[in-house]
C-alpha cells in the first residue's frame, strides 16, 4: 500500500481486524463492538478486500487466521496504540520537559519578571531553559512562525486577529530627568519637551505605543513626533545617559524605585501626562492554544504577576479588569 492508498484506510478497519483476530469468531467480535454480526460479516469482507487476503477461514463454530491474519496480528496493537497516543492529549511534566522557550521581554519589564521566572522555574522545571531579548523587527510574524514562544511587552496599536492578549498590568507613564536638569522645578508644557532629546530603547518605541484615558492629543502628538536622538538597546547605556546628560527618558512610574535611581533622577511634572496610561500585555499566537509548555510558561508569569501586584497593594488582575471594563 503506498501512501496513497491510505486515504481509503477507515481506522475502524483495524479496531474490527483486531477483536476479530482476540475473539476468532464473528458473532463475538460484533458483541464486543456493540455492533450487529450482519455489520462484523460485512466489515470482515471489506478487510479481506483491503488486504487481499481471506484472512480467516471457518473451522468449527469458530474461525483460524491465515499467515497473513497472522503476520497483522503482530504488528496491529503497536499501530493502534500509537494512534491512540496521537489523538490523546500531550502529557506534560514540567519537571522532566528538556526543551526551551523564546520569549520577547520588553526593556525594563525583563528586569523586574524575568528573575523570579528563573526562580520559579528552578524549582518547577529544572531543565527548561528560557532565551529572551528585548525587541524584534517582526514579533508577530515570529510568534505565527513559531521562532518566538510569547511576547510581554506594552500594548501597540494594533495586532493581527491570530494574537491573543492578556493585560498584565496598567501604568501612568513618567517623564524622567537627572535631579539637576533644567526642567526640575518648572511648570512644563508639551512644547517644553521639544527643547530637550530624549533617550529611549530601542524596544520601546513611542510612537506604536497604545494610550488611554482621556489623554491630551496635543501631548501625544509632541511625544510620538519627538523622534528620540539616542538609540540604545542597552538598559544601563540608557541610564548612564539619562545620570550624565540633559535627554528626557519616557518611563513607567516603578521606573526609577525599581533601578534605585531616586537619588540621581526625578519624574518631571508635564501638564497633560498624568492623564496617559499605557497598558502591558502578554501576546500569543493562536496556534500554541491547548500547547502544555506554553500553558505552563503563561500560568508562571501570571502567578508573577499577581504576587507583585499583591506585594505592591494592587488589586488582582481580574478585579483589574472588572474595574477597567477591560476585555482582555
């Protein structure tokens, strides 16, 4: 049989072929298949024309296999259990799983979640091993290809339909400078911003950025047309940038608790930024719904997730979007 002749292979063939070969009797098989005889009499002859072969002749009140009854009956429990293996559900033991996962973290939200993930995953699934970067070209496409497992980062403009997301958390965006800039101590309009650059990661890119509530639209403008001057895809290049010079750093409000930057950097009061939010979400690709692996990974940074917002006084994520009206 090659390979097209499988197309005509019902699998039910081989279930019946099965119990007739354990019960060498028609009228027995058809009783443990809860079908009628006339149905086993009719299913035995489309096995013999399948197989061209008789498989069985009559003896006595039962029936005896021919060689080549014989020679299937060795082979048909290996097949029939591997088909059974292939529509059951993946076992998956996160303690034995030997394999890795390729998750997009962005910028600074891998400083505060990827640590503790390694934690936990010392203590849940030793050998898995977790590769990160901080930004991509084309996430998306990577997470549909597969070369990507789930993306954290803050919510874009928009995603295509095969991505589901998850809110992670809400935050007011800040606007960081050295303690000695200009800045510090002035009332500070969107044009303001215009005179100074801003240093931004590379992963972090404003103008993709998806706000809410109520934000100004002239504020919003300014900042997705104030192209950034510096560039950089490295956290600490950033910061040493922003201790050492006059640039501006769009940042969330944890930002500067979280490095232990309080005592070189300030948020700066801009009129208009406290009515902005932005939104983190977790991202992932249709085709990994129902994956063991992915599932595992997902929950851990959930339960993460949960324990800073608990730690922190927040309300839990689903109260969060209770709250918020939000529908993911």
């Amino acid at each position: 049989m090659n390979i097209s002749d499988l197309g005509k292979l019902d699998l039910n063939l081989l279930v019946a072929l099965e119990a007739l070969i354990e019960e060498r009797s028609v009228s027995r098989a058809a009783e443990r298949l809860f079908v009628t005889q006339s149905a086993m009499s009719k299913t035995l002859g489309r096995l013999r024309e399948l197989f061209d072969d008789p498989l069985f002749v009559r003896r006595g009140s039962g029936m005896i296999p021919t060689p080549r009854a014989e020679q299937l009956a060795l082979r048909l429990p290996g097949v029939l259990q591997a088909v059974q293996a292939m529509v059951q559900p993946l076992e998956f033991d996160p303690m034995a799983y030997d394999g890795e996962m390729n998750l997009l973290v962005q910028g600074h939200m891998g400083a505060w979640f990827v640590p503790p993930l390694v934690r936990l995953l010392r203590e849940r699934a030793p050998l898995m091993r977790i590769n990160t970067i901080s930004g991509d070209e084309a996430p998306f496409e990577k997470l549909a290809e597969g070369s990507l497992d789930l993306v954290f980062q803050i919510e874009r403009l928009s995603y295509p339909d095969d991505l589901e997301l998850t809110t992670l958390g809400v935050a007011e965006p800040v606007l960081l400078a050295r303690k000695e800039h200009p800045l510090v101590g002035r009332k500070i309009g969107p044009e303001e911003l215009l005179a100074y650059p801003l240093v931004s990661l590379l992963s972090t890119d404003i103008a993709g950025m998806r706000f809410y509530e109520g934000a100004s639209s002239e504020l919003l403008e300014i900042q997705r047309q104030h192209t950034p001057q510096y560039n950089t895809d490295d956290l600490q290049t950033a910061l040493e940038i922003l201790r050492t010079t006059d640039c501006l750093f769009p940042a969330p409000p944890m930002f500067a608790t979280q490095f232990d930057l309080d005592r070189h950097v300030v948020a700066l009061p801009v009129v208009g930024m406290e009515e902005l939010s932005i939104r983190y979400v977790a991202v992932r690709h249709r085709r990994v719904q129902g994956s063991p692996v992915h599932d595992f990974v997902y929950a851990l940074v959930l339960e993460l997730v949960e324990s800073f917002r608990a730690t922190l006084g927040l309300p839990t994520l689903h109260a969060l979007r209770e709250e918020r009206g939000l529908a993911y």
